[in-house]
C-alpha cells in the first residue's frame, strides 16, 4: 500500500437526494420537487426535477413531501472529541469553525473530517485560546512551557505572539482570544477586561503576519470596542456591544457571533448565579442582534456548544428568528453568511453546481417554522449519508 494514500482526503459520495422542496438561501428561491445531484461529494447538478438529468444506478434518498437546505454552518463551536464531532454532523452542523480546544483536538478534528466526512464537520481550526491564563494548555505544544516563568501570564506583546505563533505553526486556521472574562463562570465578571486595546492590536498583527483573522470573547461595550478598533475578524458573545461599535463593525466589515444559544443555556443553570445572568443577558443580547441586523453588520450563527454536550445549530437559527430576523436572514446566519466568514463562500451555504454535497432534510417549511431546523430528518456530508 502507499504509505502516502493514509495522508490523502477521503473521497465524498455520490448520492441523489430527489422529490423535496429545495430551498436556496443566497436568494431565498424555492424549488418544489426537486433533484440534488452529488458526484464525489461535490453537487453537480440542483433543480427542478425535469430539468436536471439524473445518473443511472444512483443511490437515492428521497424527500418527498420534507424540505432540502445546505448543510448548515456552526461559526463558534468547541469539538474536543470525536464524539463531539460526530454529533455535530448529526444534528446538522456540516461545517464549523472551533472556538479554541486546549490540546489542538481541532486541528486533529479538522483532518478527521478530510478523512472521513461523515464523521466530522468541515473545520475552520483556532488551537489553543490567546488568554492570560493558559492553565494546563501550557502543555499543549513544548513551545509554550516557557511562558510557565512569567508571574503575570500571558500579556506581554512576546508572550501574545508566542501563542500565536505556536497557533499558527500547528495549522490554525484562525486566532481565538478574549477581551473580557467568562459569563459561565460564576466567580468570574463578563464586564471586567482582561486585554487592552494594545494588547488585542498586538494579537491580530500576529495573526495577520500569518495571513489569519482573530475571533474575540467579549461582553462589555469598551472591550467590544477595543476589540473591534484592533481590527478582530469577529465579534463573539457581544452582550452590551453599543451602537457606536456597531456602527464601527458595519464600517469595517467586523462579523458578529452572539451565540445566542449559550447564553440562553445559562439561563436554564442550577446555579442561580449564572441562572440569573443569562435571563439578564439573553433580551440585551437578542436587542444587540435586531440592531447589528437593522445596520447591516453581517451576523454568523454560532452555539459556543463544549464540554461534551452538542447543541443544534439550528438552535441559533430559532434564536436569531426570536430576536426579529425574517425566517431567511436568520437561515442565512447559518448557511451563505456564516460562509463567507469562513471563507468557505464558494463551498458551504448554498446547494447549486461546485458546493459541497452537504444536505439538511427537514419536516416542514422552515421559512414558516425555523425550529424543523433542529430537528434534521436526514443529514447528507460530502454525499454520505450520516
């Protein structure tokens, strides 16, 4: 055997899904009875029926009286497992970009899903979070050990660049850092800065040296703001993000993922600390959303899910619905504007000839019921059944 076939990508299927209504959601067109045609994990052909030639001997999944969409995108996920990843897939997430992992599982999760598609969601990788603290993520790459010595972590411009650089020495395709602490952690004040302006400028010219966007936790106004004036690919979280940083973001281009799913999972914690901070959280975040919306900063669905539990994309989608978005912009979160961020615009989002033969069956319209998003009949990656 060729030892060098173990490094090549795993080739995707060849599957027709027929008899659905297929939704496009670059233009919002509907299609009834129609044909997705998959060759090689590459779609071929989408349309009506009568007109798109269907290939002898094709496998068939049919979708008679369900919807079709583009497999849908999770722009802020934590996959720590291939466990993670599989369900990710599952429950509709065909592609994604990592919110950090701490031992660069998505840089090994991001080669998994070349291998075997249907085992993992097409990865944007962030390898370990840009964060004061590493903790034990200090052994995550023997480059690291010796930011070990410094008595206040990792907030000298060497220190940040280090971490950068060990990033994007391992294939990260992304940066992750934070300009605020952490809303899931009770002892913890989501409001309080943990990076300045010049610290935060000195993570994305590293990034960038390296041809990469950064994306940025943050909760408070200031740090949105500085945040967004260092030039961060995306604004993530974002709860008090105010109308002059917005106004800023449209300026830019700056994207905006509120994970909005997370927050609203706090406010179901037995802990009545973090119970009460997501429902004081979740309105403030849903207006945020409505107003970035209503400017024309461009959104990205994303649902922050870790630990070992999977939320449903699709769980954004309603909630992105639920803050005033049309049933299409808010899809659109999830498929052609979460694309672009990844730059995967050309790839992921739509189901027309050259995209990837990622495929979402649902049971129901869900541009009158978002919430069949969640809940996947058939999910298809790269022409694999899943």
């Amino acid at each position: 055997a060729d030892p060098a076939s173990a490094h090549r990508p795993g080739r995707g299927g060849d599957l027709v899904v027929e008899g659905g209504t297929l939704l496009d959601p670059a233009t919002g067109e509907v299609t009834e009875n129609a044909v997705v045609v998959i060759t090689g994990g590459v779609v071929r052909a989408a349309g009506r029926r009568g007109d798109v030639r269907v290939p002898a001997g094709s496998a068939v999944l049919r979708a008679h009286g369900r919807w079709v969409l583009p497999g849908l995108i999770d722009a802020h996920i934590h996959l720590n497992t291939s466990a993670e990843a599989r369900d990710a897939v599952r429950k509709g997430a065909t592609s994604a970009r990592s919110g950090s992992t701490n031992f660069y599982q998505d840089i090994a999760v991001r080669e998994l899903a070349r291998q075997a598609p249907e085992q993992a969601p097409r990865l944007r990788a962030a390898g370990v979070f840009v964060t004061p603290d590493l903790g034990d993520t200090i052994l995550a790459d023997p480059d690291l050990a010796p930011l070990a010595r410094l008595r206040d972590g990792v907030r000298s411009p060497e220190a940040l660049r280090r971490v950068v650089e060990v990033n994007l020495a391992r294939g990260a395709d992304t940066v992750k850092t934070r300009v605020n602490e952490r809303a899931g952690l009770p002892e913890q004040d989501p409001l309080a800065q943990v990076y300045d302006h010049e610290q935060l400028s000195a993570i994305v010219a590293a990034a960038r040296r390296g041809g990469k966007g950064v994306l940025c936790h943050s909760y408070s106004e200031k740090g949105c703001h500085d945040a967004v004036t260092a030039g961060i690919r995306s604004l993530e979280h974002g709860a008090f993000v105010g109308e002059r940083t917005l106004h800023e973001m449209r300026r830019r281009g700056t994207y905006f993922t509120p994970t909005l799913t997370a927050i609203a999972g706090l406010a179901e914690s037995a802990d009545p600390v973090l119970a009460e901070r997501g429902r004081a959280y979740l309105p403030v975040l849903k207006r945020a959303v409505l107003a970035a919306h209503e400017l024309g900063v461009p959104l990205a669905a994303g649902t922050d899910s870790s630990g070992g539990t999977v939320d449903p994309i699709g769980r954004e989608v309603e909630l992105m619905r639920s803050a005033g978005l049309s049933a299409l912009d808010a899809i659109r979160t999830a498929t052609t504007g979460a694309a672009k961020l990844l730059g995967l615009g050309s790839t992921a989002g739509r189901l027309a000839r050259g995209f990837a033969g990622d495929v979402l069956v649902v049971d129901g319209d869900p541009l009158a019921d978002v919430t069949v998003l969640a809940r996947p009949v058939h999910v298809v990656r790269s022409g694999l059944p899943v």
